[in-house]
C-alpha cells in the first residue's frame, strides 16, 4: 500500500507517517490523535482527466471500523469549476455498487491499475452528470476498498458504508472550505443500501452537517431475511455465480466484522476455504472462485439460529423508519439482480411507517434509468438544495 501523503501541518504529517509505517509492517490500528471521525489525513489533486473530469483529488481520512476503532480509509473528491456560489459548492456523495473485498477494489480513489472495472464508465457519467449540476461530488471506497489494507471488506455492513460517506463529507470539507455544510447522497445496489443507511444515520453522527436527502437506486435490501433460509443440502444451480458471489461475499463480510458469531462454524472445510480465497480479490475473481458452487457445498449448517440472525439484522438491514429528510426510491420492476420483490417489500415498509419517499419503477436491467427515473432525479436535486446555475 502506498504511505499518506502529507497535507501541510506537522501534525498531519505525524499521522501520515505513522500510518505509513504500521501499513508496511502489516499493522492497522490508529495512531494516537487520529480518533475522530472524518479527521482528514492527505488530499492530493489529479490530473485533468481523471474519472473523466477536472477538478479531482484523492482524501484519504479516518472513520471507525467494524469494531468503532479508528481505521484509515479513501475516496475521490470533485469540485466544479468556476467561482463557488455563496454558501459554497453543495456536496453530493456518490456510493458505488458492489466491487469486492479487497483493498484497491473501490476504485473511486485510484481507479488507474485497479483490478475492479465493471461499471466504471456508468459510475463516472453519474457523477460527471452530478458534478455539471454544480454540486462537488464525493465517493468514498468503503472500510478495505480503498488504498489502505485494513483486511476484507465487509461486504453490506450498512453502518461502516455510512460511516465511510459521512466522514468522507467532512474530510473534503477540510481539504476544500469552498464546500458547503449543504448535501446529499446518491448510490446503487450495494451504493443504494449505502445511501438509505447514511441518510438514516446522519443526523444523529453529523448533525453539525445539513443533509437534504437520499437517492436510491435499485439498493439491495431485505436480503438478511432470506439468508436464514438456506443451509446444507441446496444444490448448485448453473449460472449463479454473481448471486453466489455476493453470498459469499456477505458471509466474508461477516466473518471480518463480528468475529464473535464464528461464522467459521457454519461453514465446511470447502466454505472456509472459499471465503479465505476471497477476502483480497475484486468481484471478477469472486466470481471464478464460486462458480460451479452451490449453498449445500459451503455450509455444514443452516444460518437459521436466532444468534446468526440478529447478527445479519444489526449487520445489514436497512431502516424503514426514522428518517429527517426525503428520499427518492428509483426502481426497476424488472430487476433480477436485487430481485424486484425485494425492492416492493421495502416500498411496502417505507409506506407502512409513513416514511417521506418518492418511487419511481422503471422496467430496465439492474440500476439502469430510463427517461422518467432521469428526470425525476433531476427534478428532487433541484427542488431538495436549491442547485444555483453553474457560473
């Protein structure tokens, strides 16, 4: 892993060259001084071209871990160009989809020689597209993805992705004081969880910060209530590996972020193995690694005890309640990737628990938008933060 690079005063630089050391020597816990969340460790500027636009930088800056310790992580920052309207640049955080487990497998931060790459080019025009309509754009990696090996991934934990853009937002916001204290947050799939996860927690963990809302699109949810329903004895279907390879990358997940369950123990010889082979690679290798496997061939026991459930429940259910700022759900009815169900079972919830949300179902393939999902989009950016004109 490359060392933080230094960003002015002396005390940063200690950090960074603390954190450089314990990197090399295979260590990840904090230095002293480092505890607060969003504590900005480096900010370096890209050159033009970057993503596809000007005006990028990579953050690297801390957040709490699984376990709450302090854990270096990365991400992009993109500003418009031109003078800042008053106030500053709004922010708009972008969570990205599902990319692996392993370190460099986020790609937002050093997308150049990352192993991850499908849905790149879609990423980057949704936030070039966010960057035009004159907000500064953030992307974190997520706890692992990034630049800094602090071990797998763990693959839909929806506190530490919340975490992750949260203090990713503060962390750019001490890089660049032209940024507003006025944003928002957009994600997909794995980003879509992300996104209702971070719009949920941020007033009680930010609430120094003014967040105007949540877009969603196609996030994955509810899937913590069917896990419990698998177990030994389930045979490998042909061409399941992308749905296996997020079974499995969930139960990694898991296993790194709450040692306590064991999750070791639920699993054969083979799914040990599986998940140890996984734990450092982006989705492609995932992929080649499970396929030709089935549930049955991993697991020596069902995940049906009420002990695995609540830990799937506390690990990533999204909230149905509780939110201070709206949402826009856009959804396909066509997806098979979160499976279209899913997405109406948490319509149903949100309805249920009079949550302030607009939907809009579409019938393209997974977090693709068609016309009206674009427009409406447009139309809760500009009616939610007041975007003023680019100069």
């Amino acid at each position: 892993m490359r060392s933080p690079r230094t960003f002015g005063r002396t005390a940063i630089a200690a950090i960074a060259a603390v954190v450089a050391a314990g990197v090399a020597l295979g260590v990840t816990s904090a230095p002293v001084g480092a505890s607060t969340p969003g504590v900005l460790i480096s900010a370096v500027a890209q050159a033009d071209g970057w993503h596809g636009m000007s005006g990028g930088s990579v953050i690297e800056y801390w957040m709490p871990g699984s376990d709450g310790t302090p854990r270096p992580a990365s991400g992009a920052l993109f500003v418009p160009s031109g003078a800042p309207p008053a106030g500053g640049w709004p922010v708009m955080a972008f969570d990205h989809g599902t990319s692996g487990l392993g370190a460099g497998c986020g790609g937002q931060a050093d997308p150049v020689g990352s192993p991850f790459r499908r849905g790149r080019s879609t990423q980057d025009e949704m936030m070039r597209h966010t960057v035009e309509k004159g907000f500064a754009v953030v992307a974190p990696d997520y706890l692992g993805l990034g630049r800094f090996d602090t071990g797998p991934h763990p693959y839909l934990e929806i506190g530490t992705e919340a975490t992750a853009t949260i203090d990713l937002v503060r962390a750019a916001r001490a890089a660049r004081p032209e940024l507003s204290r006025t944003w928002g947050v957009i994600g997909a799939s794995q980003g879509g969880q992300a996104a209702l996860g971070t719009g949920h927690l941020q007033a009680s963990y930010a609430p120094e910060l003014d967040f105007r809302g949540a877009i969603a699109i196609d996030p994955e949810s509810d899937v913590e209530k069917l896990l419990p329903l698998t177990g030994p004895g389930i045979p490998a279907i042909p061409k399941t590996e992308d749905w296996m390879s997020f079974y499995v990358s969930i139960l990694a997940g898991l296993r790194a972020a709450r040692p306590d369950i064991d999750v070791n123990g639920y699993l054969t010889p083979l799914g040990r193995s599986v998940l140890d082979d996984i734990g450092t690679e982006c989705s492609g290798k995932i992929i080649e690694r499970v396929r030709g496997l089935g549930i049955g061939d991993l697991l020596a026991r069902p995940l049906s005890d009420e002990r695995m459930r609540a830990a799937l429940d506390a690990y990533m259910t999204v909230p149905t309640s509780g939110y201070d700022a709206p949402i826009l759900l856009l959804l396909n009815a066509t997806d098979t990737v979160v499976p279209s169900p899913l997405h109406a079972a948490l319509v149903a919830q949100f309805v249920a628990n009079r949550v302030d949300f607009q939907a809009v179902v579409g019938t393209e393939k997974h977090t693709q938008l068609n016309q009206q999902m674009s427009t409406a989009l447009d139309e809760f950016l500009a009616r939610n933060f007041a975007v003023p004109s680019q100069p």
